[in-house]
C-alpha cells in the first residue's frame, strides 16, 4: 500500500523533474534522501527495476514510472546502468529505513554477484547474450565501474545495512575482477601492454564486438582500466608491472602532429564534417583502437574492414564513433607520477 501510494505521487510529479538517470542524483547530500522528492524519485527508479534485479541502459528511469511489460526490461551494466540505481536506492535506505529499498537494492546486489564469471570477469548483459554482450567487457569502462562499485560495497559505511557475507562477497568479487583484468592484459613479446576492449568469455583472449569493434589493443579502455589498478592500497609486484607496462605503451603509442576538428561541410549530410588537421604544437592524442599485429591505429566502417586513415571511413562512422582523444594525457602528466612517488 505504502508503494503504491508513492507510486501515485511520483505519476503526478515526473513532468517536473529535471533529472535524467539515478547518477544525477548522487551528489545530493544525505538529509536530501528523506525527503518527498527522493521518495517520488526511488519509486520511479524501483518501477524499472527488472526481474533479474537490474536495471536498462539508455533509459530515464527518474522522470516518470515505468508502465510496460516487466519482461520487456533488460537489465545491463552497460552505459552506466544498474550500478547507480543501486547507490540511490543505498542512500534512500540510510535516510529511510524504508525496507523496499533495501529489498531492491539486496536483489540488485545479488544480480551484480551472481553475473560475475568464475575466473572474475563480468559480461555486458546477464543472463547472458549469445551475441558479443556475453565477453568480459572493458567497453567504455563497464567492468571497472562494477569493480568500483562492488569495492565501495565492501567497505564504504554507506553500505553497513549489507549482510556481512554479501559484503565479503562483495570483496572477493573485487579480487576475483583484479585477478582477471591481470589474465586479459596483452602480453608482447614478453612484456605487458594494455587490453581491449572485451576478451573471450572463455579464453580471455581479445576479441570483437561491434562490427567496426575489432579485437585489438585499446587506447581508451586501458586508461580506466589501469587507474583502477593504482587505485589498490598495496599493490603486489604483479600489479606494479601491469601497471608499468600499460604505461610504457600508452608512452609508446601517443600519436602527436595532429588535432581533430569538426569542420563545416555544406556537401556532408549533415553540414559538418570531422577530419584530421596536422598540427606540430597540438598536444599528444590516442587512437581508440591499435591492431595487434602492426600495433598501428585503425578506423573502420561497420563493413569490419579496417582502414588506416580517418578519412578512409565512411562519413557515419567517422562522425559517429570516439577513434581519437586525450585519453591517457592525464593519466601520463599526472596520475602515474604521483603514482609512482608513493609506489615506488
């Protein structure tokens, strides 16, 4: 009775939120989570809760409830779903005590758990997909934000309702995860290097998702990916060279002389185009994906045929997809340096 009847308020009120996902709300302070916005806001979010105990991706799930059928909700860690529903319905519980949330969070929880692989490493959909969704998923940043998240469960006072054994659970699951990402790094003659961005559900072994997603060495995935690891109080030899190896690639494979630009094309599509502009002074950028064998940067059309230039692509995918960025500038100039003061 008590859900519904929050249910009733939040259909009333949706038209004015301005919200788009549970992450928008996460900056909030405690004392907010009591109130009857929060209220409106968890019910909204509990509605599009799936019956596996997670949530979809590319959906708002705070503006208005959901009214289909509950077997047309898929659950994902992709896009940043699930993972942030949970730490929303965590808070409503600590300002609340309210036990629906707790109920969805701990199914929620269960459903993060039990998605895992034995050998640590977690899919992009569970139950599992027979297509690439089912292959351990670095993809823009899936697996190490369930890491983050199942780490901050363990240990985090927001989280002290959890039953001692899910938070244990919750530990091993980490370790597990860290164990994984150390099998997955792309070893070269001998020496660590970085990862893709997905590995062989059984193997580990890179492979490919999306047609124009070849199995291949990441230059964007990898940063994520070796932050989490400098991330680990006390890290093992075993980590510092993975570490160290990802950093010497990324040092490697900075691509410098260029910039990319988005220039006005009135004979494009859509009147703008993006190319390559050489530049000596631009700072260094990286491709989004290398080739294994050449270690070169690649660019593909949804054909799977990939292409050495930017502008050998098709203007779709050229203009639809991330394939040069800053991604480990920061990572390079900052965060390692003071990585490697305190690990040293």
């Amino acid at each position: 009775m008590r859900l519904a009847l929050l249910l009733s308020l939040a259909c009333a009120a949706w038209a004015s939120a301005a919200e788009k996902g549970a992450r928008d709300f996460l900056k909030k302070p405690d004392a907010w989570y009591a109130s009857a916005e929060a209220k409106q806001t968890g019910v909204i979010i509990l509605s599009y809760q799936a019956d596996s105990g997670g949530w979809p991706k590319n959906t708002d799930t705070v503006t208005k409830p959901y009214t289909g059928k509950r077997t047309s909700l898929q659950a994902t860690f992709d896009n940043g779903a699930t993972l942030d529903e949970l730490r929303f319905l965590a808070r409503m519980f600590n300002a609340t005590k309210e036990e629906a949330y707790r109920q969805a969070f701990d199914k929620g929880l269960a459903h993060v758990l039990v998605a895992q692989y034995p050998h640590g490493g977690w899919p992009q959909y569970y139950p599992l997909s027979k297509q690439y969704h089912r292959h351990v998923t670095f993809n823009d940043n899936s697996m190490v934000r369930i890491l983050e998240f199942v780490r901050e469960v363990s240990r985090d006072a927001r989280f002290a309702f959890v039953d001692a054994k899910q938070r244990a659970a919750c530990q091993t699951a980490f370790d597990k995860g860290i164990a994984c990402i150390l099998k997955c790094q792309i070893v070269v003659d001998g020496k660590p290097t970085v990862w893709c961005a997905q590995h062989d559900a059984q193997t580990l072994l890179p492979t490919q998702a999306r047609s124009y997603e070849l199995a291949s060495f990441s230059g964007s995935e990898s940063v994520g990916i070796t932050r989490l690891l400098m991330s680990i109080d006390k890290p093992t030899p075993e980590i510092k060279a993975a570490i160290a190896g990802a950093v010497q690639w990324f040092e490697q494979r900075k691509v410098t002389g260029i910039r990319i630009e988005t220039v006005v094309d009135p004979k494009s599509p859509k009147g703008k185009d993006r190319v390559v502009v050489k530049d000596p002074k631009a700072p260094a950028l990286w491709a989004r994906f290398y080739d294994l064998k050449s270690g070169q940067p690649y660019f593909c059309d949804r054909d799977g045929i990939p292409k050495s230039a930017l502008a050998d692509i098709g203007y779709e995918r050229r203009n639809g997809y991330s394939w040069y960025g800053a991604y480990a500038r920061e990572l390079l100039e900052q965060d390692y340096p003071k990585w490697k003061q305190a690990n040293p």
